[in-house]
C-alpha cells in the first residue's frame, strides 16, 4: 500500500510539473515579461505542517529529471525549481568534504530571465512552505546561517534513506552507517555518541537537531 501511495504521489508531482511548463509557455504566449513574477512563479504554492523533506524530495527529482529534457520558448529550455522562503545553502560530500549546492531563489529566477541570449534557462519556481520548519534546517550557533540538508543528492532515488538528516537519538537507523557519508568532523561527533550533529555549510561549526521557526518571505 504504502509503495502504492508513493507512486501515485511521483506521478502527480510529474503531472503537475508538467502543467507548470504548459502554464510558462501559455503566460510567455501572452505577452507576460520572463523576469516578471507573474511568469516566473508558479500559480500554485505548496503548506506542509510535515517537517519532513518527501515532498520536496520527489519535487525535486521530477524537476531534475523534467530540466534535463525541457520544453523550449523562444530558444530559451524552461526550467523548474522550488523556493522555500528561507535563506539557506544545500550540501553534499566529495571525497569527506563539504561542497555547497547554491539555493534557487526569486531574486535567482528574476535576474537569469533578463538574459536574452540564445540558449539560457527561462526559470519558473514553485514556492513550498514548511509552516512549522522542517528537520533538514539546521541554524549554525556560531555563524547564525542555514545549512539545508536533502541527503547526498541521490538523484533518482525517491526512497533515499540519506534524505533525512539524523535525530539526537538514532531511532530509525536499523541499518549500520556508512562512515562516508560523514566528514572526519561528523564521525567524531558520532563517536561521542552525538548522532544529530553536523557541520555548517558555511563555517563548519557543529550543529544540531533543534526545531527553529524562521519567518518564510
């Protein structure tokens, strides 16, 4: 049943998607600016009162797979992204380091649409709001920065068991960890039996499972 549900989920998400690219191609058909908010949002938004990152997950994957064989305007490939409303920088690991994944914002999609070169992404976002914050936001105490964790980017993986970042205690981890999916930093902290803590992607510093509310723009 429950692999049932998360199909029936992936495919309205793709067909959703896909609506998306439909509406970009109508507003641009209609004369609307491509730096415009009223082309580059979508018409939809998205409220979890989840603090788990599944539906931004499969959001994501669909983007990935759908901006990888886009529709085309005007010599432009149209591309999908999500925002969250938060300030925040993604992460994943090369060789046990920290290598940033730059966040997509409104100011992002607004400034790449003024390009008019031939060939350039038109972007189009959808907003998805996390109403009670989310457990992949980790607020460095240090640098006061967000760190949003969605796993190692295992793209193409709805069922990533890396997408949600660990608790304070490790109730779901049945499985014994890979130790390269840490830094050195991590594995120490984990040794020491402080399974929640991760580095900062912007200074380093530890940081842990702790529930923030942030004001979504």
């Amino acid at each position: 049943m429950l692999i049932l549900q998360s199909k029936l989920q992936e495919k309205l998400i793709k067909a959703f998607d896909r609506l998306m690219q439909k509406e970009g191609i109508h507003l641009s058909g209609q004369g609307k600016k491509f730096h415009d908010r009223d082309f580059y949002l979508f018409s939809t938004s998205f409220v979890s009162f989840n603090f788990e990152m599944v539906f931004p997950w499969i959001f994501m994957n669909s983007h990935y797979e759908l901006n990888h064989q886009p529709p085309y305007i005007q010599d432009h490939p149209l591309k999908l992204w999500l925002v969250y409303g938060v300030e925040h920088r993604g992460r994943k690991l090369e060789n046990d380091k920290i290598v940033p994944t730059l966040e997509f914002t409104e100011s992002v999609a607004s400034r790449e649409n003024e390009d008019d070169h031939i060939g350039t992404p038109i972007n189009r976002a959808g907003k998805f709001y996390f109403a009670h914050g989310s457990s992949a936001w980790r607020e460095c105490p240090v640098c006061g920065r967000m760190t949003f964790f969605h796993g190692n980017n295992d793209w193409g993986d709805y069922k990533s068991k890396k997408l949600i970042p660990s608790f304070p205690i490790p109730l779901f981890e049945s499985e014994k960890i890979d130790t390269n999916e840490f830094t050195e930093e991590e594995n120490d902290w984990r040794n020491e039996l402080k399974y929640d803590s991760l580095q900062c992607m912007h200074c380093g510093s530890e940081t842990t499972a702790r529930i923030r509310h942030f004001r979504q723009k």
